[in-house]
C-alpha cells in the first residue's frame, strides 16, 4: 500500500479529476482524505500500485492544471517528479520529435 499526498487549488472538478485517475485503472481506494492545506486543499489516497502505474498517476496528475503538488509516500517516486524529458531523452532529440 503506497500513500499519495496531492496539494491542489478546489476549484470546480478537481477532487473529481484526481479520483477519476485511480478509478479508471480499477484500483481501490480504501482511504481518501481531503481536507483544507493553508490557502489550498491536500487529498491523501491509499493505493495498492505497481512501479507503472506510479508512474502513470504522477503524469496525470501533474498535468490536472489545479494540482500544485503531488508526493508520495516511497522514494521510487520521485524519479517521477524529475525534471521532463526522461533522463534517457536528449533535449535536442525531445526537440526534434516535437518538430516531426
């Protein structure tokens, strides 16, 4: 079981946008907890995942425009939250397929 900590601005539809991220893969959600953070809102989930779908749930969930910040409970993560492109990708080959 791996917790995810999502710091995002409620605005209409986001609580809604972060769920729907787990459900559509069919994962439980045997704990969610949103709260007030400060100025903002924070969601904590509780996820039975795998490496991929950390993975996966971190892309969507950094590209939800409302989200500020998105941690996670295991360190595996945060090779997710690095710097884009992929550290395998040069900027310049990043370039040229945008261009193609």
């Amino acid at each position: 079981m791996q917790s995810f900590y999502i710091r995002y601005r409620n605005t209409q539809g986001t609580l809604m946008r972060i769920l729907n991220a787990a459900s559509r893969r069919a994962l439980d959600l045997p704990l969610v907890q949103a709260e007030p953070a400060g100025h903002d809102h924070q969601v904590t989930l509780a996820l039975e995942v795998n490496h991929k779908q950390v993975g996966q749930l971190y892309r969507e969930w950094c590209s939800i425009a409302d989200v500020i910040n998105v941690s996670s409970g295991l360190a595996q993560a945060a090779e997710w939250a690095a710097a884009h492109p992929p550290v395998g990708v040069t900027m310049e080959e990043s370039r040229a397929a945008a261009r193609a």
